[in-house]
C-alpha cells in the first residue's frame, strides 16, 4: 500500500553498529492512510421554502496507524471539512495483553452496526437517523475489547471528546455481537446489542436531540429543546450476507432524564436495508461491514463493482410531552467501484415529516414553518458522492 513504513527484520532493541543507533523494533510496521469525500446534494420540501443545490468537501483526512513490537497498535487521525475547521477523529493505543485487549484514547463508543462501519463502507450516503440524532460519536475514554470470527465485544468508560469546549460529564458503553454459523460458508449472519449511559458535567449544555433531512449540507428538520442532564441508549441490530446479497437492521431507544418533562419519553429510530453488489462482495469483518471487495477493477482491467441498496428509515423524537417531530425515509441508492478505494455513487430520498413543535435548532426553512404552524413536510432529493481513499 502507498506510504508504508515498514522496520522489519530488525532483532528488537539492536545496536546498530555503524552508527551507534538503535534499530528499530521488530514487528513494527506504520502506515500512512487518508481520504477526501465530496458530497452535492439537491433536494426541496412540498410544504415549505426549504430548497438546496449545493456541493461540499464532506472531509478530507490523513492519518497514521501501526504496530510496536507487535503488542501496541496505534492510530491517528486528523480531519479537514469544508469550513478548513481541523479536528482530531481517532486517537488511540490498543494494547495487546492477551485476550481481552486494552484500549485508550479517543475512538467511538461501542454502539450500532451502522455507526461501526466507517462511513466509505456504509451501504448509503448517510448512516441511519438515529445514530445522528442520539449522538453515537468519538470520546476520550479506556475499553477492553475482543474479537474474533464469532464474536466480539467492546465496555469502556468515556469521558467527552477531546475537542469539546467544557469539561465533565461521562459515558459508560458495551456492545456484544455474535455470529452463528447457520449454513454454507459464503453465508454470514450477525446480530448485537449495544447500550450507553451519558450524563453531561455541571459545566455543559442539556442534551437535545435533532436530525437532518438526510443529506448533511442543510440544516436539521425536526429537533427538541435542550431537555435531559443524561439519558440511556440501547440499540439492537442483525445483518446477513451471501455472496454478492446483504440486508441489515437496527432499532434503537433512547430514554432522555428530563427534569422539566411531567413524563419521562421514550425516543426511538431504525432502519432496514437490502442490496446486491455485481461483479463483488460486501462482507462483515471486525462486527461491522468491511470495505466492499472488487472482483475485477478498473486499474486491472475490468469493470470494477456496482451496488445497489434500498433502505426505509425512521427516527421518532416524540414521546409524552416531549415533541421534536418524526420522520420515515426512502432512499434508492447505486454506486460504482472502480476499484475498492474509488466510489462514486448516486442516492434518490423522500422523507415524510412531521416537524413538531420546536423551532429551535431547526434549517431556517423548517424553523420558519413551525413557526406559521406548519407541521407536515414531504422533502424529495437526490444526493452525489465521490471518494478516494488510500
């Protein structure tokens, strides 16, 4: 691959006679890896003055991951968007003690098929709205972690991210996952559960939930007011594959502690999703689906992959007397691989909305609607990707 640095061959923690150095640690092998995603997207509302045409860099990354001493694997990430805003994704070091592994540093909190997949392999444009809206994100914390082709599971405790402007607050995560072998060996089968508590420190903002009309450029469309001090997530998942076929599912609760709410609510979403992938394979690795093979690409000489997916969406931020509004979603999707790290892909979406009964946080568009009492939107749109990675 491009931009490895490999020390190998080296006994560990030899003299270098000619210089007096030492060499470096056998096993140890780092390599450099990035990506730039740019995404358009055009899409308008029925009921409302929401209307987009617009294109962004989505984000542009590099990174650096390895080994030391074949018993610590690092990784670094550093991420550029659109504004030029730098952030730091994935920093962590993974410690290989045996079984289970120990890991620390900032990285995801074990939650949802869709949020484990890196987002170049997830089957749409977009991960599912739930995922977004209970914010399943990065934070700096220690996890022990093991996995193999079975099972996996993954507890950790979390403070927040390392980019966060205040400090407190804390989150505790697992997740589990199993997968039986039920039939032929070109068949898998996967099903999990994950769970977070978080609570936000003295110091933070309440938490309030709110999603966007599937494409990241606008703003959201349906949103709460900053309502809870901690909440509890618990999702449920399951996926199968066979060849060129794959399907997955998840549902996912959130129970926010409202102080200020008569009525504890209970917020929902999940999604179901089927494709086929032509002239390849998307498989599941590490409990989350893998980067899709090519069979053939273009830099070989043949036609590289083309996928298609169909997913139906929803999320639910209404319960009790909480209304942030709800929407269900239909997305159409293809994409072409030229090769395994060149996508190009084209997305087709309706969603029906209801906008609820917060302005607050909400596109302009949407936010000016509640307002006039609007509650019932139809947004249709199409969105456009490409990637490269390496």
């Amino acid at each position: 691959m491009a931009g490895t640095l490999l020390f190998a061959g080296f006994p560990a923690r030899a003299e270098n006679p000619d210089s007096g150095s030492e060499a470096a640690p056998a096993g140890s092998d780092f390599k450099i890896f990035g990506r730039v995603v740019a995404d358009y997207a055009a899409a308008s509302g029925d009921n409302t003055a929401f209307d987009i045409s617009s294109g962004e860099l989505r984000t542009a990354r590099i990174g650096l991951t390895g080994k030391i001493y074949d018993r610590v694997k690092v990784k670094a990430e550093l991420s550029i968007d659109d504004d030029g805003d730098a952030m730091l994704t994935d920093a962590y070091a993974e410690y290989n003690i045996g079984r289970p592994k120990i890991r620390i540093g900032q990285f995801k909190t074990p939650n949802s098929l869709d949020e484990a997949a890196s987002s170049r392999f997830i089957s749409t444009h977009e991960r599912s709205a739930f995922t977004d809206a209970f914010a399943l994100d990065r934070r700096v914390g220690a996890a022990i972690l093991e996995e193999n082709d079975r099972y996996s599971y993954l507890l950790g405790v979390f403070a927040q991210n390392i980019e966060g402007d205040t400090f407190g607050g804390y989150a505790i995560a697992g997740r589990f996952t199993y997968s039986p072998q039920l039939g032929s060996d070109d068949l898998q089968t996967h099903f999990g559960v994950s769970a977070r508590y978080r609570n936000v420190g003295a110091d933070q903002s309440l938490i309030r939930y709110r999603q966007r009309p599937i494409t990241h450029i606008p703003g959201r469309i349906i949103a709460t007011d900053r309502i809870a001090g901690s909440d509890f997530f618990i999702g449920f998942e399951t996926a199968v594959t066979k060849g060129g076929f794959w399907a997955s599912g998840e549902y996912a609760l959130t129970v926010p502690d409202c102080d200020l709410c008569p009525d504890n609510a209970t917020l929902s979403g999940g999604y179901i999703d089927a494709g086929f992938i032509w002239k390849g394979e998307r498989k599941i690795k590490g409990a989350r689906f893998d980067r899709p093979t090519v069979f053939r690409g273009v830099d070989e000489g043949g036609p590289g992959a083309f996928a298609f997916v169909v997913r139906v969406d929803t999320i639910d931020l209404q319960g009790a007397s909480i209304d942030g509004g709800a929407y269900d979603s239909y997305t159409i999707g293809a994409d072409w691989w030229p090769t395994s790290h060149i996508r190009l892909g084209v997305n087709g979406f309706i969603i029906d909305a209801d906008l609820g009964d917060t302005a607050n946080g909400l596109d302009a568009a949407f936010a000016d609607a509640v307002l006039a009492g609007i509650r019932e939107e139809t947004v249709r749109g199409v969105t456009l990707k490409a990637q490269i990675d390496f």
